[in-house]
C-alpha cells in the first residue's frame, strides 16, 4: 500500500501540499497579528492553542482543496478553472469551520480573524499555484523514458503520461521500432527516433533513465541477445506492464501475458488481509445501514408516491468465484423495463427507462443504499469489483482476456475503477475498468480500501466516475 502512495504522491504534489499547509497556516498567523496586535496574536497562538487551531483551518481548508481536485496537477494550467475551483474549495471551507465555531466555540481563533485569514489564503494559494506551474515548466523531467515498440498500449500510456506531465514529471524521449522504414514516422511527440541498434547511442545522447519494452513487441521480433548485451552494459531495462501499473494505476491487459501475472508481486489473499477487509465491511455496512435509515425511508416514500411498481429492485449479479447472488436496489427505472427489451447496458443519461426520481437517486448514488445489506450478508464487500449480470459476463469473458480474474475477490459497493474512470457502459468501458480491477486485486489491502473510501466520498460530491 506504501507503493501505491509513494506512486501517486509524487515530489511535485507533496511539495504543492506541504507549502499549502504552511502558506495557511502563515495567512492565519498574519491575521492574528493584524487583528489582535503582537500581544493579542501571541497571547491567542501561544496560551491559546492557536498553533492547533491555525492546523485545524490548514487541514479543513485542504481537505476542501482536495474534494476540488486542486491537487490533480492537470488542473493548474487553466487559469479560469483554477481560479473557480480555489473559491469553491475555500468557500466550503469557511462554511464548515463556521459550524465547528458554531458548535465548538472554543475552537475560534479570535474575532475577526478568520475573516482576514480568509483573504490573505485565497491570495498566497493562489499566487502559489500559478508559481508552482511556472516552476514546474522550468524544472526538468525526474525521468525520461524511450519506449520500445510502437503497439497500442505503449501509444496510451505515452498520452497519458503527457497528460499528467505536471504532475508526474516524466518525459517521453520517443519510440523505437524494429522497422528502419518506421524512423521518423509521428505517432505522438515525438514519434519514432530509432531502431533496436541504436538504443544505446540514444540512451547516452538524451539522458535516457529507463528503456520500456512493450512485451507485445518483444515475442519473436526482439533479439533479446542485444538487449541483455545492453543491460549488462548499464543501460535499464523494464516491462511496458510494470511502468504502465507504475504510473496510471491500472494493468495494462492488451499488453499482458500471464507470465507477467504469475511472477509480479502481489495478487496476494492472506487470512489476516481477508478478515480484517471482512470486518471493516461488517462494521461500514452495519453503521451505514443505521445511519441511512432516514434517508432511505424518503427514498422508498418518494418511489411510491411518484411511479408505480415495487421499491426494491432485484437482480442476479455474479459474486466471488462466480457465484451469482442476488443484488438489492432501489429502483430507478419503470417496472418491467426490460420486459421487451432484456438485459441492456445501462447508460448515464439519455435512458427513457428511469424515471424522474431515479435520475436524481442515480446521480447521488443513493440507489446503492440498499447494497449495504449485500455487504452485511457476505455477498459483496464494501470495496472491490463492481459485480455485473451473467449475461453480461458471458460475453465479456469471451471477449476480454483475464476478465474472469476480477472474481476472485468479491464485488464491491465501491471500487477502484469507479473512483478512477468516468461512467461507462459498453465493452471497451469493460476492459478500461477490469484494468483498474487487477491493479486494486494486486495490491489489495486495508490501506487501498480506506483511501478508495476517501475517494468515493469525491466521486459522489463532484457526481463523478463510473
């Protein structure tokens, strides 16, 4: 779980965080000081905890930063979009401390300043983050790839990794093929910049840290003689798989062998992972049911009185080792939608089946609720695979290779893939999200359930992902 963290944090985003915390906590001391004057701003950071409660408005203001996804790099470039984030995210942090201050008096820092406070962090973040964009242009690249091959897989994480440069701080030096005929053809920028032979020239001449070999390329077209010649001569070498899971979060399944799946680390189920993600479910569902009892009792109150048909929808999904279980929902859709039709994909919008009401229930995920007994059950866990319908995992595993795999942990409420990827109902919305599936399977722990949890809560605020 370190892996995954140390992954997606990167140095540029626990710089940008850690200089956030000490600019607010920075903007709070400063209005203290302009408030309260020097004895009024020592007597409140000192004798009054204001150290602490200057914390605690860094964190809240964070966490709201977060939820604005101001800490997904991609989003610094657009200044507009910056700007209406930052205001947003600020906005809901002033209404939540508010109501801490409301409940819990003796957390204010002191009169007015807060206020003031408020002002001086809209500006230093602000001017911060353009900073920061502006630093991130001028330093280089922490690692420079060359890709070897040219197949699909390598053309998408090369887009991907341009996508996120700001954030991952990684260069695409180019492509190699086998074909002389190909140097020089554009695939992206740049395209191709050599063959196999001149790999060590180009490593050396352009600063290359790792040479990625997509193993689709590499069966029967790639002298591994050469390359291990070059390995041992100091050039590195990885899997096209390895750097793609590295870097996106996901397992690259057009460019997988099973080879790759039986000697990489992870894929590992102990008894003591498994009964302490058993009991975390146990405890999440139990609680949720408690706590959403309300909130369901409207939901079925405004299913009948707005359409005719039962509350509850049932339908068989397919559990742990293929199991077909039944899932419980509230339905969303006309009674016997599919009478005429049978089993479609759903889709996000456009759907003449849901109703007016489900609409909104889909959008705020509050049809799921009912999932929480599957979850108390046994028949799903809180975190894992989405479960789909039978006649849908027929066709899938004949079409997607290793699609079966995503079984061998039971489904979920939640999961990576819906934190990860948009909304999706088709085939190859199957194959992006089974990549995301095998990535969480991998490196299944606690740790990644609770942070996926973290996500969700993201995911459903910004209607978000799959």
């Amino acid at each position: 779980m370190i892996r995954i963290f140390v992954r997606n944090l990167t140095t540029r985003a626990f710089v940008l965080i850690a200089c956030d915390t000490l600019l607010i906590a920075f903007a709070v001391v400063v209005a203290a000081y302009v408030r309260l004057g020097y004895l009024g701003a020592r007597d409140v950071l000192i004798i009054e905890n204001g150290a602490a409660k200057a914390l605690l408005i860094a964190f809240v203001s964070q966490m709201c930063l977060y939820y604005a996804d101001l800490y997904d790099l991609r989003h610094l470039a657009d200044r507009r979009e910056l700007f209406t984030r930052m205001l947003q995210a600020l906005s809901s942090a002033s209404f939540i401390l508010a109501a801490l201050y409301f409940w819990f008096p003796t957390l204010i820092i002191g009169r007015g300043v807060f206020v003031i406070a408020a002002s001086l962090v809209i500006v230093l973040v602000l001017g911060w983050r353009i900073g920061f964009e502006w630093m991130s242009g001028q330093v280089g690249p922490r690692e420079r790839l060359l890709l070897v091959g040219t197949n699909g897989a390598a053309v998408t994480l090369a887009r991907e990794m341009f996508e996120r440069r700001y954030e991952l701080g990684v260069e695409i030096v180019g492509f190699i093929d086998p074909d002389p005929a190909r140097v020089g053809a554009p695939i992206l920028n740049p395209g191709v910049i050599g063959t196999l032979e001149d790999i060590p020239s180009i490593v050396r001449a352009r600063s290359v840290d790792r040479v990625v070999v997509s193993l689709a390329d590499a069966r029967g077209k790639l002298p591994m003689d050469k390359l291990l010649e070059m390995k041992l001569d100091g050039v590195s070498f990885d899997h096209l798989a390895s750097v793609y899971e590295e870097y996106t979060g996901k397992i690259a399944v057009e460019n997988l062998r099973p080879s790759w799946l039986i000697f990489s680390p992870g894929f590992r189920k102990s008894r003591v992972v498994s009964a302490s993600k058993r009991s975390l479910d146990i405890f999440v569902a139990g609680v949720g049911l408690v706590i959403a009892a309300p909130v369901m009792a409207l939901v079925a109150l405004a299913i009948r009185l707005t359409s005719r048909g039962a509350v509850l929808y049932h339908q068989q999904r397919v559990g742990l080792h293929g199991r077909i279980f039944t899932l419980h929902k509230f339905r969303s859709m006309q009674e016997n939608a599919e009478a005429t039709t049978g089993p479609v994909w759903a889709s996000k919008s456009g759907d003449s089946r849901v109703t007016a009401v489900g609409l909104l229930l889909r959008r705020a995920r509050l049809d799921e609720l009912p999932q929480l007994w599957n979850v108390l059950n046994g028949d799903m866990s809180f975190v894992g695979p989405r479960p789909e319908r039978p006649e849908f995992v027929t066709e899938l595993t004949r079409q997607i290779p290793f699609y079966g795999q995503r079984h061998i942990v039971r489904p979920g409420l939640t999961g990576w893939a819906q934190v990860r990827y948009t909304y999706g109902a088709s085939v190859e919305d199957a194959l992006q999200k089974l990549q995301y599936d095998l990535f969480y399977i991998k490196n299944l722990s606690v740790a990644l359930d609770l942070f996926i949890m973290l996500n969700t809560v993201k995911t459903v605020l910004r209607q978000k992902g799959a």
